[in-house]
C-alpha cells in the first residue's frame, strides 16, 4: 500500500467543542424552559437589532452606491425596531405566537365541530368522535389564549432538543471524519 494522501485535521477538536457546547445548552434550556423562553427571546431580539444597526449603518453609508437604497433604509428601521422591542419586551414575541396558534386551533376546533354536526345529520356513527375532538382543540386553543406560557414551555424543550442532536451530530461526526483522516488513502 503506498500512502498518497493524508487528510490533515489539526483542529479536530473545534467541532467537538462546539458538539459540548451545543448538548450543554440545551441541558441548561431542559432544565427551566419557561425560565429560559425569555432568554432566548432576548437572544434573537439582541441579534435582530444588531442586525438592524449593521444595515443602518451600511445603508446610509453606501447610499449612492445602492440604488433604491430607501427600501434597504427601511427594511433596517423594521430590523430595529423589531429588535428593540425583543429586548425591551421579550414576553411579546411568546403572545403573538401563542395569539396566532390559538386563533388557527380556534378555527380548525369549528371546522371539526361543524363536519361533526354534518355527519350526525347524515347518520354516520363517527360523528361523536369528531365531536369531542373539536371541543377538546376548542379547549386547548381557550388554555393557549388563558397561559401563554404552555407555549414557551414547549418551545424551549423542542429547541432545548434541537441543540442537543446537534451537539450529538458534531460529535459523532467529527469522530468520524478524525478516524477517516487516521486512514491511509490508497
């Protein structure tokens, strides 16, 4: 076997660190996601708004050189306000969701009620399972609209999730890409 390449992987370790990283930040979202909902809120609205003072910035300083710069001015003004009130306020973003998500399971839960009272009018016997299951989204849109906080809470433990298979996927690939480099090409 004669070597003709060999992969270099100096840093192999950055991705791993980032795998820890990752799979600690979603232990730590795991452990108080009601607590931690606000935090990441603040998170995003920190990096809309920063976002928002780079385009600004930019904007106006390349304004000859862009044309139609107003629509790039004002995309950054949307950017920072929008930012600005995350940081300001971070329980707002967790209201319009749940607002939003409350009032489809709201029309979705009249949907099924009324296909229920359909079916009851044409005899069909599954007409008191689409019934209840109306009311029952009915009911969970009313606890949506009544605790918000339900919906940060399941927020923060899919995101809390979503971190920890990325930080398990670093891992495991950059174990694997070191054990490839180890390997002689042939």
């Amino acid at each position: 076997m004669i070597a003709t390449e060999k992969r270099n992987m100096n840093y192999w370790w950055v991705p791993i660190l980032f795998g820890v990283i990752f799979i600690v930040t979603g232990i730590w979202i795991l452990k108080a996601p009601a607590d931690n909902f606000a935090t990441i809120t603040l998170i995003i609205g920190v990096i809309i708004l920063v976002s928002g003072c780079t385009e600004l910035f930019l904007t106006i300083y390349n304004r000859g050189a862009i044309p139609g710069w107003g629509y790039q001015l004002t995309g950054a003004i949307i950017n920072l306000v929008i930012g600005l009130i995350l940081v300001i306020n971070p329980s707002i973003l967790l209201k319009i969701i749940t607002l939003f998500v409350a009032i489809w399971l709201i029309i979705g839960s009249i949907m099924i009620i009324m296909r229920s009272a359909e079916a009851r009018q044409l005899k069909r016997s599954y007409w008191k399972w689409e019934l209840i299951l109306g009311v029952f989204l009915l009911l969970l849109a009313i606890l949506l609209l009544w605790h918000p906080m339900i919906m940060g809470f399941t927020i923060s433990v899919w995101t809390a999730m979503a971190f920890i298979i990325l930080g398990i996927f670093r891992i495991a690939m950059t174990i694997r890409l070191k054990r490839m480099s180890a390997r002689v090409v042939e």
